[in-house]
C-alpha cells in the first residue's frame, strides 16, 4: 500500500498543476476534470496516511 500511496500522491500533484494550466488558458471541461481527479486522489491518499500512518503499520 505504500508504494500505491506514492503513486496516487504523485497523480494529485499532477492533476493540481494541471487544473492551475486549465484555468489560466480558461477551459472548462479541462478544469474541471483536472479538478475532479485533484480531489478524488488527493482525498484517498489523505486518508490512507491518517488511517494507516506513514510508513503504513504493518499490523
């Protein structure tokens, strides 16, 4: 699960630069899509460390 945490850390930060780009050339579908994975991958990844730690506990 740590490795997948990266992983989906690393597509929010990806998915934040990309909804900044969209808004400033202001497309909507774009941002909004943009924004839509920001929230989703970064709640899921927010969640994983304040569930499980980080580094995760193995049990």
């Amino acid at each position: 699960m740590n490795l997948l945490m990266v992983i989906f850390g690393l597509i929010a930060i990806f998915a934040a630069v990309g909804t900044v780009q969209t808004f400033k050339q202001k497309q909507v579908l774009g941002f909004l899509f943009n924004l839509g994975t920001f929230v989703i991958f970064g709640a899921f990844t927010v969640a994983t460390i304040i569930t499980q730690g980080y580094p995760p506990a193995l049990h």
